[in-house]
C-alpha cells in the first residue's frame, strides 16, 4: 500500500453534523401539511441520502411517485434558507483538520452535495479557505458510489489515487474508494445509512472517532 500523501472525506455525516438543518427542512414539509415533525434521531440515519432519503422517511415520497419532484423543490428551497442554523463540525474534526494541516498534507471534500450546497456550507463551516479541494454530487457526471468525482478530486490536488485516503459514514463512500483504488476508511460516528452493518463494508479500515483516525493517520502517512 502505498503511503497516504493526501486525504479526501465525505461532508454529511463525516466532517459535520448537518442532519438537524437536513431533518428541519424534511419536517417543514409535515408541518405545512399540519403534521407533527419526527424526531431529528429518527430520520438522522437518512441524511447522507440526501432528499430521496429523507422525503421517503419524512412525508413517504419516493423519485418515481408523481409529487416527489414537487416535494423536493421545497424541501431545497428550505433547505437553501437554513443551510447552517444547527449544523456543526462533529467532536474532535477541528483538531483533526489541525493536525493534518500542521503535517502538511493536504485534504479535500467528495461529497454528494451539489455545489450550490457544498461551497457555501463550506464557508459557513470555515473550512473553504483551508481544504485543496471541495468536489460537488454535479461536479462529475457521476457522484458517489462511482470513482468519478474522487478520481476528480485527486487529479486536481495532483496526488496519484493509490496515494490517497478517503473517508465516509456511507457505504457508497467506501464503494467509490474501491473504485477508484484508494484506500478507504469507514467512520462510526456517522450517519451510517439503512443498508448493511458497516462491518459489512469491506473498508480497508473502521475507526470510532476523530482521535482514532487521527492515530491511524500517522502510520499512514
């Protein structure tokens, strides 16, 4: 394996807790019909799922039901209004970047936000002006868990995808790694999604928090 030169993560449920601005803008759509919102711990395992995900869980909507398009109109339009009202970087994540940074090697974002969504959260975040690279769901023609936007991410930060790690709470994170021959990282403190237990995902490595990786990181790189 060759050394870890540069790492990529996933955003939602990996860098940071966005599942209350994400669950807020599903619930916006059962309190416009008077329908009491569920718990932000109910429908926090479908926010790496995005809208598809959360309008299935939230209001029962699926991408080939007739009122899906409607629905997830105004769930973004919710959304884009609310981007970072409780959205925080998880425990441990700032002194993590810190240390990558003070190491020198360099870190991205591969997420399946859009862009539209991802830069600004970025900026809120504070996090733009310090990573090489924040690639959007519509940056590449095909998101995760296609190789296409990590292969993206890597050629621009000129790093050689073996030399690559990349880091997500979804098992299509972990497939798109695969895919695109880096290593993978699997975290536990994300979302985790509906899917097979993690154990089941076939990442080069697991790790329970921040500081796990962070150890981790420095027999790798």
């Amino acid at each position: 394996m060759a050394r870890i030169q540069a790492i990529l993560f996933d955003l939602d449920g990996t860098i940071a807790d966005t599942a209350p601005d994400l669950a807020s803008a599903a619930n916006s759509l059962r309190l416009a019909d008077d329908v009491p919102p569920l718990p932000i711990d109910l429908l926090r395992p479908f926010a790496s799922q995005g809208a598809r995900g959360l309008l299935k869980e939230a209001v029962g909507l699926s991408p080939e039901d007739p009122g899906f398009e409607h629905a997830r109109l105004r769930f973004l339009s919710y959304y884009e209004q609310n981007l970072c009202v409780y959205t925080r970087l998880f425990p441990g994540i700032e002194p993590l970047l810190a240390g990558i940074e003070k190491r020198g090697t360099p870190w991205g974002i591969v997420t399946n936000k859009v862009e539209y969504f991802a830069q600004p959260l970025m900026q809120k975040l504070g996090l733009a002006n310090r990573c090489a690279i924040t690639v959007g769901g519509d940056t590449t023609p095909n998101p995760k868990p296609a190789p296409d936007p990590l292969l993206y991410a890597a050629r621009a930060i000129k790093v050689v995808p073996e030399a690559c790690l990349y880091v997500g709470d979804d098992l299509r994170d972990v497939q798109a790694a695969h895919a695109a021959g880096m290593t993978s990282v699997a975290v536990r403190w994300g979302y985790l999604g509906d899917g097979p237990p993690i154990e089941q995902w076939k990442a080069h490595h697991l790790v329970r928090t921040p500081k796990d990786l962070h150890d981790l990181l420095e027999t790798l790189c």
